[in-house]
C-alpha cells in the first residue's frame, strides 16, 4: 500500500474542496450571516493547513493510485469531505451536535437526501447553499471531478474512477480516463445550467433556481423549502424537475454518444429501454388510479403521479404532495421503483435497472434451461451481452445490500422504535433515498433517533453510495496484505 501517494492524493482534495466552499463562505459574508461566515472560514483554513502539512510531509514522493489505494483514496474523501463538510454547520449552530451536522452532510455527498432537520427555512441561506451543493458534487462523484480537473491524475485515473462510479461495468468512451471524466463532467454541467435557466423562466430566483438544480442533478432532493417543491405551488416547476430527474437518471455515457450521433448504441440500450418502460408503465397505472379514486383530475393525475414515480425511481426524493395518503397500490407501486432505482453510470441511487434485468433473466434462463437441459441461453438485456463473471459480481452486490439491510436495521431496533421505522430509515439510506415512505409521512425525519445512530445511518449512506464492494473491501484480510 501507498500511503504517501494515497495522503498526497487526499490532501488535493482538501484543497479543491477548501476551494469550493469559498462560494458559500462569500455568500455568508454578502448576507450578513456571521455565525455561517466564521464557520466556513475557520473550516477552509484548517482544511488547506493540514493539507499544506502532508503536502510538505510527502514531497518529493510520485503519486501512484492502484487497485487497492483507489479504493482507499475513494472511501477516505468521502469521510474526510463530511468531516469538514460538517464543520460549518456545526460552528454556524444548524443543528445541535457534530454528528447531526455529519450525518446531514454525508447524506448530502451520497446524495441520500435524508435529513434530521425539521425546518429548513430557518437556516441561514448560505448553509442552505452548500447543504444543496453538497448534493451536487456527489452526483457525478468529487474524484471523477477532480481527475478530469487535474491532467497529472488522468495517467493512472481509471482505478479511481471505477472504484467511485456506480454500476456493474465501468466503461471509458474516449481514449483517455481523463477525457472521459472531462465528458462526464460537461455533460452534468450543460444540463445543470439548462435546468437553472428553465427555472428562471418559471419565476423562480436564481437561489432557489440553483439550489432546486443542485438536487435535482444530483438526484439527491435536498430542497431550499420545507414543503420540498411542492412548497413553490407551480405545475411548470413540477414538470421541468420531472424531466430532469428523468435525464439524470439515465447511463450518462449514452448522452455521449447521443452527442457524438451514435444513436443507435442508444436506441439499443436495453437498460434505458426497460428504465424507460418502468417509468411510463408506473405513471400510467398511478395516474389511473389517482384518477379513479377522485383525488385529482386527470392533468393533474398524469403530473403528480409522473413527478412522483420519476422522483423515487431516479431517488430523488423531490415530493410534490404527501402520497402517503394516496391509495395503497400507489404507494407500493413507488416503494417497488425506488428499490430498483435508476440507470448504472446515472447519479440515481437503488439497485439499478441493469441488475434488475439481469437477476429478471438469470431467472427466465433457468426456468428455460430446466425444460430443456441443453440449450444455451445468454445473459442478455436488449442488445447487451453479459459475461457470467459480471453477473456474479451483480449476485454479489445484492447479496451485500439485503445482508446490509437486515444486519442494519436489527441494530437500529436497539432504539425500540417501531419495526417499520428501523426497517424503512435503513432501506432510505441504503438506497440514497431520503423522503418517507411505507406510511413514515414524506416529511420523515431522521432527528428521531439518538446521536449514536447518526454514525451508523452515515456509515450505511456511504456503503450504499460506492455500492459495498469499494468500503467492504477495507474491512477484508486480503485488502491489507502485501
């Protein structure tokens, strides 16, 4: 192991971090808001110091990032983002206690959205600020940003961009790590600023405007109000979130080559065709429903329900209205998309489409496979083809995820809240979703539980956002011998 290279790597970080929060620590400063203002510039000073420190401790040493150090550079930035993430929150008195201040700063880094706050509204704007651009940054991941921003990382990049990025199948489509972190990073910075100025259009303010974009992104959901957006009263605001959700919920890699007028490796993409698929099979049957049952007329059926079924399918978390008073169906039917979640190489939280269809064939390839012994059946979803090394890989992540869940929330019960609150709030970050369902209210907070369980909710986020392997990795034998 490297540790130079690994600590070198990190102190970089530190700085580009420390670099960004300067937006939020000016926008403190033209506010007025003190408290917020001292808390970021104390954070930012410790930040670079230390970093400035290792730097120096470490000079002269060559960065070199394998197998084994990406994963641990990627796990460590991180902790190390909502350590000092938290920082301003706690010196500005957001929340009560540092690990409140952890926990709703991790939440926002893995785009989980969950919260302990109660009023949001009551902070003061520039903490509201970065809590969303936490959001953001965690959408696209903070490493393949900094290696698409820093060329002297591009060389031996691809091990840190696939120990971060989501999915079972980590694809470059340009010669280089870099360039393909430099598209990647375009293309997430091209539909932001379209987004932002659609919602200028619809008489938002260019606060709210880049704060509602920063969740809707990241698809993380964390909203500048406390009604979330329903709290802007606007169907059009309604229907540009949707669309965006919907967007930032796709395989990125497929808008490059949709840009580069390779539609037909888009048009084939049996992911996108079933991600597809479930999102308008899921509205239709909602908005029938919401229709039929006389809560809403059909327009409004047809926004309320695509903005709800996009918002926990991509895990969002967005919410327009308490559908937690909708009929049953309804809801369960957004508790099944929110599991399955959105595109791999998407910013959207859950399972995955890709190995929900991949679990759905291995399962059809062995009913097929019992009625006739010898036929030879591919792993195949749409046009692509899958070899049986990543379909283990995918048998593997779910196997994490439900032993996750089940050993999480047996820990969580040591609270004696009730089955469902400890089963639901370890589901919500497990798979980065951070609204209230199975009857928990939309509003659900995490400021319920006692401070002990912030670091185990916090530990769950991050787990669920590198998707197990990257963090479980580091608690193996194997990962630390020589």
């Amino acid at each position: 192991m490297n540790y130079c290279s690994v600590f070198r790597f990190l102190s970089f970080i530190m700085i580009f971090i420390a670099s960004v929060m300067l937006i939020p620590t000016a926008m403190a400063f033209s506010f007025g808001e003190i408290d917020a203002f001292q808390g970021f510039l104390l954070t930012i000073t410790l930040m670079v110091l230390i970093a400035i420190f290792v730097l120096n401790l470490t000079s002269g040493e060559e960065i070199r990032i394998g197998t084994k150090e990406s994963m641990l550079v990627v796990s460590l930035t991180w902790i190390f983002m909502a350590l000092f993430g938290a920082l301003p929150l706690y010196l500005a008195e957001s929340l009560p206690t540092y690990s409140r201040c952890f926990f709703e700063v991790m939440s926002g880094f893995t785009t989980a959205g969950s919260t302990v706050l109660t009023d949001i509204e009551s902070l003061d704007r520039s903490i509201i600020f970065w809590r969303s651009m936490t959001n953001w940054l965690g959408g696209m991941g903070v490493v393949v940003l900094f290696v698409a921003v820093l060329p002297i990382f591009g060389v031996k990049g691809n091990a840190l961009v696939g120990a971060e990025a989501v999915g079972p199948s980590k694809s470059k489509f340009t010669p280089t790590i870099r360039g393909t972190a430099l598209v990647l990073w375009g293309i997430y910075l091209g539909l932001s600023l379209l987004e932002v100025v659609l919602l200028l259009l619809g008489g938002l303010d260019l606060f709210n405007a880049i704060a509602v974009m920063f969740g809707t992104i990241g698809a993380a959901g964390f909203a500048p109000l406390n009604d979330s957006i329903g709290g802007y009263d606007s169907a059009y605001v309604e229907w540009v979130c949707t669309i965006f959700m919907l967007l930032a919920g796709i395989n990125f890699s497929l808008y490059f080559h949709a840009v580069s007028r390779n539609f037909r490796k888009v048009r084939n993409n049996g992911e996108l065709r079933l991600y597809l698929g479930i999102v308008l099979f899921s509205t239709a049957a909602i908005t029938l429903q919401l229709f039929l049952s006389g809560i809403h007329g059909l327009p409004d059926s047809f926004r309320r329900a695509a903005f709800h079924v996009v918002s926990m399918m991509t895990t969002t978390g967005y919410v327009a209205e308490d559908f937690n008073v909708w009929p049953m169906f309804s809801q369960m039917l957004l508790i099944v998309v929110c599991f399955i979640g959105g595109c791999s190489g998407s910013t959207g939280g859950g399972m995955k489409v890709v190995r929900i269809g991949v679990m759905l064939r291995l399962g059809y390839n062995a009913m097929v496979k019992r009625i006739h012994p010898n036929v030879i059946s591919p792993i195949q979803l749409g046009y692509d083809r899958f070899d049986t090394q990543t379909a283990l890989s995918i048998a593997g992540y779910i196997g994490c995820y439900f032993i996750t869940l089940f050993v999480g929330s047996v820990v969580i019960g040591l609270t004696n809240e009730s089955f469902l609150t400890c089963f639901v709030s370890v589901f919500l970050c497990l798979g980065n979703l951070g609204t209230g369902i199975g009857g928990l209210g939309t509003m659900f907070s995490f400021d319920i539980f006692p401070e002990w369980t912030m670091w185990i909710f916090s530990f769950l986020m991050l787990a669920g956002r590198l998707e197990f392997y990257t963090v479980y990795s580091l608690f193996t034998r194997a990962f630390w011998k020589r």
